[in-house]
C-alpha cells in the first residue's frame, strides 16, 4: 500500500530500537526523510546503521527529551538538516518506577511522569509550529494497554499513559482545522528491550528462563492476550505507519490497541 509519504518528513522519538526504530524503518521504505533521536549518539549511530540505505533520508540527532534546553536544540538541528518536520511520532519511554503504591516514593512518580509525560509535552511544543504550518500533519503517541486497563505493580507508568491519552485526544480537538491530525497507539507485551528487561528480572525471580517467564507472565498477569505470545514491534510500527499517512486521512483523536486482545473491554 503506498501510504503517500515519499514527501514527508518524520521524527520519530525512542528510535534506538523497538517500536522507534521499526517505525522508522517502515516510514523509510516509504520514501520519507525520517529523523531519529533518542539518549544517546552512540546507540543513536548503531540504530541508524540498521536501517536501509536505499530508502529515505536520514538523520541521527541525540536528545535527552527531560532537558527543555536539548528538546530545543534538537529542534534547531532537525530543521537545519532537514527542514520541517510533516510527522511526530513519539515512541521515547521507561517502565518507570515499579511496585505497590505504598513502595514507590515521590521520585519514582516524578522520574516516570517526566520521561513518559513531559517528555512527549516538551517534543509537541518545540516542533508545533512546523507541524500546523503546511495545512497536512501528523502526530502519533505511543501510549499503552495500561491506560486504560492500570496494572495495580505500576501505576506511575499507568498514570503518565492514560495522561498522554488525554493530550492526545485534546490536541486533536485543537488543530483538527488546520489538517494535523493526533492518534495514538497502545501496545501491549511488546518484544523490546524494555519488555526484555521485564521478563529476565522476573526470570531472575522465578530461578527460570527468559522464555518461561515469558509464558508465566502471560498465563498469569494478561489472560486476555487471546494470541498467546508477545507481539513484535513491526506489528505495532505497521500501524503507526498508516496513522501518519495519507490512507488516515479521517482518522483523528483515536486510540488504536494493538494488544492481542490484552484490555478486556471493548
């Protein structure tokens, strides 16, 4: 399907790898100048070797997205190397503090409210202009089943999604006129290094293997995944991808799971 994006170009957050860098990927093989950044140049650099040579082009910009003075410049570079940016896809995230709510202090909520909050807030604001100035825009939160369905082990993480929820639906009332268009997408169990993370410690609890923890994981914590094993991050970017083409052109304040049935209301 050509998604009518071979003009376009995007930034995408979070990109080192997992969801980011398979978005990335995609909008490339698209024909799209995509701009990648995430923590750090070194990874940023090694991301961007993986990625084809013969698509799109390409830039690597490293940017801590807490830091209101590094959003800011990384938004001065986008626009030298590569103009203004069409697309903003915001993939950049943590688990964040973990445990009951009687066992996570006010750090572990701020620290997890500014990376998977703020971060997204500061990155809107620094490239909105460009985004409402062409009259065609789009922008896609990578948000969470944990939204709308909150884990009772991570509500900090639960708290800052369900709010980039909300940011995302009110910026699609506000520049809906304008043709940017806001959605966002809700993975859930996603193979990433983050969820890699998750399950070796919980491996690690257990006295087991990775791939045990895995289906212990999904038998006991997320019944509801009908399909039965972790979804695969080019199944997420697939569907980020077409929220900021052409073919989503009526699409607008939305919130796509891409879940395996993980949330169990409709």
């Amino acid at each position: 399907m050509d998604l009518g994006i071979s003009t376009r170009t995007a930034l995408v957050s979070g990109a080192d790898s997992g969801i980011g860098w398979h978005t990335a990927e995609r909008l490339l093989r698209e024909g799209a100048t995509v701009v990648i950044t995430d923590l750090d140049q070194g990874r940023l650099d090694e991301a961007a070797a993986r990625l084809p040579a013969d698509a799109g082009q390409l830039y690597a910009f490293a940017a801590d997205l807490t830091d209101s003075g590094a959003v800011a410049s990384l938004a001065s570079m986008v626009r030298e190397a590569a103009g203004p940016i069409d697309i903003l896809v915001q993939s950049a995230g943590i688990t964040g503090a973990q445990g009951l709510f009687h066992e996570i202090d006010e750090q572990g909520w701020a620290n997890t409210i500014e990376v998977d909050l703020l971060a997204p807030v500061r990155l809107v604001r620094a490239f909105l202009d460009d985004l409402r100035a062409g009259g065609w825009g789009r922008i896609v939160f990578v948000a969470s089943e944990d939204a709308v369905q909150p884990y009772d082990d991570e509500l900090p993480y639960c708290a800052a999604k369900a709010g980039v929820l909300a940011l995302a639906k009110g910026l699609s009332r506000s520049y809906a006129h304008e043709g940017l268009l806001v959605n966002a997408v809700s993975p859930a169990f996603i193979a990433t290094p983050m969820t890699d993370a998750m399950m070796d410690k919980r491996a690690k609890q257990r006295g087991t293997d990775r791939d045990e923890a895995i289906q212990s994981f999904l038998s006991e914590k997320r019944p509801f995944m009908e399909i039965g094993r972790r979804g695969e991050p080019e199944e997420v970017a697939d569907v980020i991808a077409f929220l900021c083409s052409d073919r989503a052109s009526f699409v607008n304040g939305s919130n796509y799971r891409v879940d395996s049935g993980s949330v169990a209301t409709i």
